[in-house]
C-alpha cells in the first residue's frame, strides 16, 4: 500500500494514515489539518485522495440472516435552500438515514441526503429520491480567520524575571519565582477565545498554546555597552495577531459575513530573556 511513484512523501506511512484519521474524525478542512503535520495543503490534499479509497470500508450488499441493523438519521445543516427544509431550529437542512451493524457497530450503508426537518423518515408521506445532490460548503456555520500576525515576546511581569544592571559591566540573571504566562484575547462581537488560539495554533504556529508555565532557573549572562544600561526580561516567544471571526452566508453563498474582530498576544512554549539597552 506504501508503493508511490514520483516524489517521495513527505510523512512515514504511520503519520499519513494519521493525518487521513483526523480529517475523518475531526470537522476540519485539509487547509487546517496540513500546518498540523508540517507540509502543504497540496500535500495533505494528495495523501487523502491516494489513502482514502485504500482504507474505505466497501458497503455491504448482503448480510447474515440473524443480522441485527439499527436505522437512524440525523439532519445536516445545507446552505442550498432550493434542495432542503426548514427546520424548527429555523436552519435549512437535509436529513441522512445511517444503517449500522449492532453487533460490529460498523456503519454499513449511508443513504443519500434527501431535503427534510426530521432526522426520521415520514412514513405518512411520499420521499420520493431526487438526483439533485445538495450544493455543500466545505466550511463551518461560523469560522475564524487569522488577518496578521507579529513576533513577539510575550513578557512574564511578577518579580524575579525582570532585571536591570549598568552602567557598564556584566549582569547574571536568573528565574528566582515560577509562574504562566496567559493568552490575552480581546475583540468585539460573540467570540470565543479557544476558537481564536486553536486556528491561530493551526494558521501561525502550532507551538501556540493558551498558556505555557514558566519555572524557577534560567541562569543567563550579558555584557553591557560602556555607559549604558542592560535589561533582562525573562518571557515566551510568542505572536500578536488580529483576528475576525465571520458566519457563513445562505443560499449557494458559501462566502461569510463578518460578526467579531479583535487581537491577541499568543504564548507558544519556547520561553527566553529578552535582552535591550537604555541611556539611562
């Protein structure tokens, strides 16, 4: 199953059946999957067009004649008001009838998406089979864009990271009290800050975390310009980044609206000291 003509892949086999598992198993895009691992959108577009038939379950055609199958549906948001219903929660939707093996708990055959406002099938009433597919953005109902991003160093202010020596000379420094440095996330409109750190974490580094704990040592040295004055501030190396947070439109519109903007200082988890020099 490893034989591949042409460039070599850029992951082990045991990492691309990985990647292909999280992007079954999870709600997100390729484009947010590829930082994760470290290559390409193009990359991870190839490994899950060439894995994915690979380790696709074939649907069953015939069964035991004591097989138990558990029918089920459940309904799918669809922005294509033309092929879907309304539903009570005022979202447009089409409904999926999933048939499951009880003893395996595989599922063995998904029919096709049909409009519909009850995850059950309406025995009352004709559902005739329609050829029309619906129309499906590959994007969440609400998502998170990262608009800049800036290096920073995210400094840790409690006493004991923060030293100041000269004129002249040398000065030692070290971390004598242990603490976190937090995120800061603030911003306009309904936003959750774990949405904002997750697609900065998949967008800018995914060394980016909601905190990272500092701890006590760090013993470090500098030599100070003649006349003039050394500052050591211990930190994370972090990132400041504008966000905006934006709902999808409907229809056929997959393009979004926006509904929240704001910044964020974003530690990651290499931490340092930050050394500068002023006249006075």
């Amino acid at each position: 199953m490893d034989t591949h003509r042409g460039h070599p892949w850029g992951l082990t086999l045991e990492d691309r059946v990985l990647l292909l598992a999280a992007y079954w198993r999870t709600n997100l895009m390729v484009r947010q999957l590829a930082p994760l691992f470290g290559i390409s959108k193009s990359a991870a577009d190839r490994i899950t067009d060439h894995l994915g038939p690979m380790l696709a379950l074939q649907p069953r055609k015939r069964f035991r004649k004591d097989t138990v199958l558990i029918v089920d549906g459940t309904l799918v948001p669809t922005r294509d008001h033309t092929i879907a219903e309304q539903s009570k929660n005022y979202r447009y939707s089409t409904t999926h009838q999933v048939v499951m093996d009880a003893d395996t708990r595989l599922v063995v055959v998904v029919g096709r998406p049909l409009p519909g406002n009850r995850a059950d099938w309406d025995d009352a009433a004709a559902q005739p089979l329609s050829d029309n597919m619906p129309a499906m953005c590959d994007t969440p109902s609400t998502w998170y864009s990262i608009t800049s991003k800036q290096a920073v160093h995210v400094p840790s202010w409690w006493n004991g990271t923060k030293y100041k020596d000269g004129p002249g000379g040398t000065m030692t420094v070290v971390v004598t009290k242990g603490g976190t440095i937090s995120a800061d996330v603030t911003g306009t409109g309904d936003f959750e800050v774990s949405g904002v750190i997750w697609k900065a974490k998949a967008s800018v580094s995914v060394k980016i975390g909601a905190s990272v704990t500092v701890t006590t040592g760090h013993t470090y040295s500098r030599n100070i310009t003649k006349n003039k004055y050394g500052h050591l501030q211990y930190g994370s190396w972090g990132y400041k980044v504008t966000w905006k947070k934006y709902r999808s439109g409907s229809g056929r519109n997959c393009g979004g609206v926006e509904i929240g903007h704001g910044s964020a200082t974003l530690p990651t988890s290499e931490t340092g000291w930050k050394y500068w020099e002023s006249a006075s």
